[in-house]
C-alpha cells in the first residue's frame, strides 16, 4: 500500500537537506545486516531512506510489516514498480522527521542519510519511542563518537542509558554507488531490558547531563559541587570507586546511574539541574 503523507513537499525543494543517497550494491552487506537485526516473523521493520528497496524488498521476507520511507520520488516509483502483490511493505513518501513513528514496538534496519545522522537518533532512541532494536549504516566518524569509551555528548550519554550502541565493523566505500567519501560502519542497537534510568526521569536526567558535561574535562568533584555537598561529594566517589579528580567525561553509564539515583534520593530539588526552556520545547517536538 502506498500512502503518501499529506504534508509531503516537492523533494526537488529539500534536495540541499536530502542529498542523494549512497545506495547499498553489496548483496552481502544486506545479508549481514539483515541477520545482525534477528528480525522475528510477527516484527515490523522500519527501512529509512528506502531507496529503490535493497533493504526493503530482503526485510520483506523475514517481516510481518516492512514501513518503506523515502523523500525522493523517483525513487519511491522505483519501490513501487518492484513491489508487485507484495502486501507486507508500505511505502510512504515523507520526511523522516517530521513523520509520525509506529506505535507499537518496532525495528530499524536502514542506510540512513548521513547529513541526518544525529537527527534521526535523536527522533527514534526517545525513550517515548518504542524502538526495540536497529542495524543502521552510518559515517565511520560519527559510529565511533556514539561508541566511544569517553562519553562527552549529553545527547549521545542520554540515548546509552536507555540502548546500548555498539560498532560491529567498518564499511568500504566500495559497498555504495556512488562511493562515499567517508568510511562508513554498521551500528547495532539494543533496548536495554533494564534502562539504567527511568524513562519517567528522562528530562531530569537530562538536565543532569548537560550540567555535568558543560566541560567534559573539569573533575568530578568540581563539575558536581554546585549539586552535592562536600560530604556527599565524598560518599559519591566511594560508591563510584573512582578519584575525586576523575574527568566528567570519564564516567560510564553505569556510574552516571548512580550519580543520578544518588542525587534523587539525597539532593533536595532546589539543589538538582533544571532543563532550560528552549530544551524542553524541543524535546517536546521529537516525541
């Protein structure tokens, strides 16, 4: 079934936001990235930046749904010369962004486009959302920077918190036509069973975040004393185990968890970070 969203906009007028797409030609990197997601029959599959379907048309086959998004629409012509009686895909013809996510539980696999990268994880790893899992082809760069043992982003720290995010292995240019001129890497993405907060404290732990992290370098103890008290800075680093002099930007998931658990149970509100307006109008606008 092909729905086209109402708000569509001529792709010629968002080709500068959009550019054209390096398409997948390795038939074994579909294979590769199709059995890394351990798509479930009764699944349905979100392939973003569909092109003319080399993700779409395999993850047909192992789906119950397969949700087809594309902008361009000559391509979205292609999907729907090959598509045929298949009735298990839907192409919809949209922006990404601005259109509305399944309600119920779903998967990613998808070449994103790379100009995009950071928006498009912003919109699906809310914890509002119901991703479960996602295989996702991005620049190499930007997969060690949402990898990295050193977590410096507030963003990238508030999607590892609620996922766990891991670089499988890096891809050639030669995989793509045309080539990019970037190496790119297939990332894995998990929900986790447990996220280490809660999603009801998503944008206290936010606001947390972003102040700790305003310099990722500053020490623990420095970075945290306008929050905790010398005293409770001191039981913090104990049930840390680590050095008052530790880097913010140090800190692993697990230990910002319990920064944050700590700071609920023993910070009194009007001690603990608050999200700034503009922050929270544009979380609202994600969801």
């Amino acid at each position: 079934m092909f729905k086209k969203n109402k708000n569509h906009r001529d792709p010629l007028k968002t080709s500068s936001n959009f550019p054209s797409q390096n398409m997948i030609i390795s038939k074994r990197l579909i294979h590769d990235m199709i059995d890394l997601a351990r798509i479930h029959p009764h699944e349905t599959v979100l392939d973003i930046g569909a092109g003319a379907g080399a993700l779409t048309f395999p993850l047909a086959e192992k789906a119950a749904k397969v949700l087809a998004i594309e902008i361009d629409s000559v391509l979205i012509h292609k999907l729907l010369d090959k598509m045929g009686e298949r009735g298990n895909i839907e192409v919809k013809q949209c922006d990404f962004l601005e259109t509305s996510l399944p309600s119920k539980p779903f998967v990613v696999v998808a070449n994103i486009p790379y100009s995009i990268t950071t928006p498009i994880f912003g919109k699906l790893l809310h914890p509002a959302v119901p991703m479960q899992r996602a295989v996702i082809l991005v620049e190499k760069g930007a997969a060690k920077g949402f990898t990295s043992h050193s977590i410096r982003n507030p963003r990238i720290l508030n999607w590892r918190m609620q996922y766990e995010i891991r670089l499988v292995r890096t891809v050639s240019p030669d995989h793509f036509a045309p080539p990019p001129k970037v190496d790119s890497a297939i990332l894995s993405i998990r929900r986790r069973e447990q996220p280490l907060v809660s999603p009801q404290h998503h944008q206290m732990f936010s606001a947390l975040a972003t102040y700790g992290l305003r310099d990722p370098k500053l020490p623990l103890y420095a970075a945290l004393s306008e929050i905790f008290t010398p005293p409770q800075i001191a039981r913090l680093v104990k049930l840390l185990r680590v050095d008052r002099e530790l880097p913010m930007g140090q800190l692993n998931e697990e230990q910002w968890g319990t920064v944050f658990h700590t700071m609920l149970q023993h910070v009194p509100p009007y001690r603990r970070p608050q999200l700034r307006k503009d922050s929270r109008s544009k979380s609202k606008k994600r969801k």
